[in-house]
C-alpha cells in the first residue's frame, strides 16, 4: 500500500493478478466443460475408445459431473420423446 491508499484499496498491480486469477478460474471451468462435452459427443457417436480415453483423462470429479448431466440428459430427451407432438397426437 503506497501512502496515497487507502486501507482495504488495492494497487493496480495487485488488481491485475486478481485479474488474472479469475480468468484463470473461467478458462478452467471452461476446459473442464469442453471435455464433458467431448466425452458426450463420443458418446453420441457411439466411439467407445474416444469415450473411454476421454474419461481416462478426467479427475473423478469431472466424470461425476459428466455422469450427472448425462442423466439429466437422457431425462429431458424421455420428456420430450413423451411430448404429444413427437407422437404425432
């Protein structure tokens, strides 16, 4: 803190690191959905070797997240096959 700052105010340097460890945060989030996503998509395609060394490349709990959308996916896609309109009613 320079003598011109107040208590509890930060200097611009220290502004840019937490600058930065947020955006380290998002792109973190972001890869970690971007491999969902991937492992998904083997998935959707039926490639079981793709998937399997997708999830090989996951910690435990991006595979646990992975599972859990997966099973709200499959939820949502019953719901909407339920819908009179996909049954031609």
């Amino acid at each position: 803190m320079t003598d011109q700052q107040q208590p509890g105010e930060l200097d611009s340097a220290a502004r840019l690191a937490q600058a930065f460890e947020q955006v380290g945060k998002a792109v973190g989030k972001a890869v970690e959905g971007w491999a969902a996503q991937g492992a998904l998509g083997y998935a959707y395609w039926a490639d079981y070797k793709a998937l399997s060394k997708a999830l090989k490349g996951m910690t435990k709990e991006q595979v646990v997240r992975t599972q859990a959308a997966a099973k709200i996916l499959a939820t949502a896609c019953d719901v909407e096959l339920l819908r009179p309109s996909r049954n031609g009613k």
